[in-house]
C-alpha cells in the first residue's frame, strides 16, 4: 500500500473515531439518563428506598429501551471498535483509549443479554426461577451503568489528551464543525471550544478557529469559512479582555479571523454573482 493511500486511511479512522465516540457517549447518557428517571419514579411512586423495590417482569422489562441498546451497539460502539483497533494496534505499544473501548463494548453487551433474558422470560418459567434472575439483574444493572459511565468518563479523557495528533487533518477538522451541531448538541458552542481547545493545546481553541477557516477557504467552502471564522471571533472574545501575553495572541488571532472572514465573504458574493 502507498504512503498516500495509508495517510488517507489513517485520516478516515481518526475522524471515524472522533464522530462515533461522542455519538456513542450521547447515546448512552440518554440510556443512563432515562434508566435512572424511570428507577426515580418508581421509588417517588412506592415510597420505597430505591435498593428494596421489587419489580414485575414487565416492570423490569421497562427500564431500558431495548432497541435503543441495541443501535447503540449496532451503529456507534461496533464502528467505534474497529476504527480504534485498526488505528491503534498497529503499534507495539497499547493504547489505554483503545482498551477502554473495547471494556464499555463488552460490558453494554453483556447488559443487552441480561435485559433480552428479562425481556424474553417465558411465561411458564416460574415466579422463583424469575426471582432469582431480577436479584441478578437488579444487582447488575445500576452497577453496569455505572461502570459503563465512569469508563465514558475516563475514555473521553483520553481522547482529548491524542487529539493533538490529529489536528494536521483536514477531514478531521472540517468534519467537526460541520456536525458540531450533532456531535456536541448541548451548549455546542462551549463544548465545540472545549474541544478544540484540547486539539490545539499549545495555541487554544482560537487558533483552531483560525486553521479550520483557512482550510475550507483553500477549499473555496467561502460560506463555512466564514462562519467559521465569526464563530471563532465571538468565541474568543472573553479571553482577548484581560490582560496577558496570552491575550494579545488571542487579539491578533481574533484579527486574522476577521481579515479572513471578510475575505471569504467577499468570494462568496463574487461566486454568487457569477451563479445568478
């Protein structure tokens, strides 16, 4: 295989990684979230403490949405697992975000199978047998969750100490400002800095403003560079106000920005005119 055609493939697996790790993590919160609502309810219901409740099999059956689970699985930590392995193990070293990965695969599989044999529990299998198998459950699953989130937690942290090593990509960084919108859907803006902020460490999430403006403004996509660019400006306005080395290089960041913007809306009113 070329160099080119392994710089294109590498290129392909981070962004697959980056976009199926935060979809992944939204799609689970909205499990956890709603399984820890439905558990809540049942306790304001029964006055009961949430660790002596017991449920019918068709209450139990109820507290995850088991199709929601299995396209969690299915469509974001499946595609998630084999871009992380085939990105990472080619090197003799393990990479712990690598690791992670596979455990929180492992760990919502196993809790799929515990939920389909609750959901699945024959009619005529007896009450005692069906005890037996909630006592599991009931044990396994806020415990699972739990886990699962915390691992969540430590992944995403990982990530964003590698995504330095992926700020020279183009599809990358385009990519995420397009779908910031689904990627980091609450408080996009803060959490769309945050994350560059951790791409470009050394220079801040204004530099990355500034180096995906100008890559959609090589590209002629004069409109996304442009409101890339804005968005940089008003993102970094805050920190151009105080008084540091660090915010005169925001300041003059902030002005290229807004040379550039100026640029692209410029182009893009030339190119509009010779479409009309």
């Amino acid at each position: 295989m070329s160099k080119a055609r392994q710089r294109e493939l590498s290129r392909g697996l981070q962004w697959a990684i980056i976009e199926h790790h935060y979809r992944a993590r939204r799609s689970f919160m909205k499990i956890f979230k709603m399984y820890e609502a439905r558990v809540s309810a049942l306790v304001k219901e029964r006055h009961t403490a949430r660790d002596r409740i017991r449920l019918t099999a068709a209450e139990t059956r109820l507290l995850f949405d088991t199709p929601q689970l299995e396209a969690l699985l299915r469509d974001e930590l499946e595609p998630l697992r084999r871009a992380s392995h085939a990105y990472f193990r080619d090197s003799d070293i393990a990479e712990p975000y690598d690791s992670k990965v596979s455990r929180i695969y492992h760990e919502l599989s196993i809790l799929k199978e515990e939920h389909l044999s609750v959901r699945d529990w024959p009619k005529d299998g007896g009450s005692r047998e069906f005890a037996r198998l909630f006592r599991e459950v009931s044990d396994y699953y806020p415990q699972r969750l739990r886990r699962v989130r915390d691992l969540f937690q430590r992944t995403t942290k990982r990530l964003e100490i590698l995504l330095p090593r992926f700020a020279d990509n183009p599809v990358v960084l385009r990519s995420a400002f397009l779908f910031r919108d689904e990627l980091w859907p609450d408080q996009t803006r803060s959490n769309f800095v945050r994350f560059l902020s951790h791409m470009f460490e050394a220079k801040g999430a204004v530099h990355g403003f500034l180096v995906i403006a100008r890559s959609f403004f090589r590209a002629a996509f004069f409109f996304e560079a442009a409101a890339c660019a804005r968005m940089g400006v008003a993102a970094s306005a805050k920190e151009a106000q105080a008084r540091s080395t660090y915010a005169q290089s925001v300041r003059e960041t902030i002005s290229e920005l807004d040379r550039l913007a100026a640029r692209a809306e410029s182009e893009l009113e030339t190119q509009q005119e010779m479409d009309a």
